[in-house]
C-alpha cells in the first residue's frame, strides 16, 4: 500500500461503522434515531446521536435565554436515550455517543459527520410546511452527496 493511499479513508468498505442520527426532540428525529438505532444495532456500528442548538440572533439580542434553554433540550434529549438504551438494554445493545454543536443545523450535522467519519447519515423529515419551498436540512444532506442519507418520515 501507498503511504497516499495509507492516509486516505475510505467509508463502508466493511458496513457502516459510524452512523450519524441527528436528534432535536421532534417526533420524526426520535423515529430517525430509532431506525438508526436498528441499523447500528444490526451492522456493530457506532450511533453517533447529534444535536445542533440553534443560534438565534434575534432572541440573544431581545435578552431572550436562548443558550438555557437549547442546553435543556439537549439535557432531555440524553436523558431520554439512557432511558430507551436501559430500557432495552436486555434485548440489544447499541454502542452510542452523543453530540452537541451550535449554529446552523446543516452545518453542524456535515461537522459531525465529517469529524466523526460517517458512513451514514440519518434524519428525521422535515416537520415544517416552509420546508417544501426553501429546502430542508435532509435535501441539503442529500444534494451535498458525501454519505448515503436515510430520510425516516
């Protein structure tokens, strides 16, 4: 092997060993982790639970405690996969991790799934009718094309 080829990663050769979920506490993101729950479960690959916490301008500006209250989400969030994962804990077993970013929910589901070297990425659809016209975050997973992207309704 080239020391070229050493360096370079290559993704899925052997199944997915990391799959990227990312979670925001809507009912379809919680379906979203639970599909990629089965596949991590399935392939012995890594769940990767990612929440982005959103950067409101507007609100911060306003006096608005936005940074408390996206850290209670993601707070609630972990609680309620360590409550799912000892739940179900004598049925199967999922390695998971979870994850934080802030800003832009696009943006920081492409950093984890770049850093973390995803072989999948997993989302929930969009729940918002705005969506359709300005385009979601799973269209725009999807149109950046560096991982196969599972859209769990």
């Amino acid at each position: 092997m080239t020391e070229r080829h050493a360096e370079r990663f290559e993704r899925g050769t052997d199944g997915p060993k990391v799959i990227v979920v990312g979670v925001d506490g809507s009912d379809s993101s919680l379906r979203a982790a639970a599909y990629a729950a089965g596949l991590a479960r399935r392939q012995h690959a890594l769940l990767a639970l990612v929440y982005v916490q959103p950067v409101m301008a507007a609100g911060a500006a306003l006096g608005a405690p936005v940074a408390e209250t996206t850290d209670a989400i993601a707070e609630d969030l972990i609680r309620q996969i360590r409550e799912a994962t000892e739940k179900d804990k004598d049925i199967f077993q999922v390695r998971w991790e979870f994850h934080t970013f802030r800003g832009d929910p696009y943006v920081g589901l492409v950093k984890a799934a770049d850093e973390l070297k995803a072989d999948a990425v997993v989302v929930g659809a969009s729940e918002q009718a705005g969506h359709r016209i300005v385009g979601s975050v799973a269209i725009r997973l999807v149109k950046a094309g560096r991982w196969p992207v599972t859209v769990v309704p």
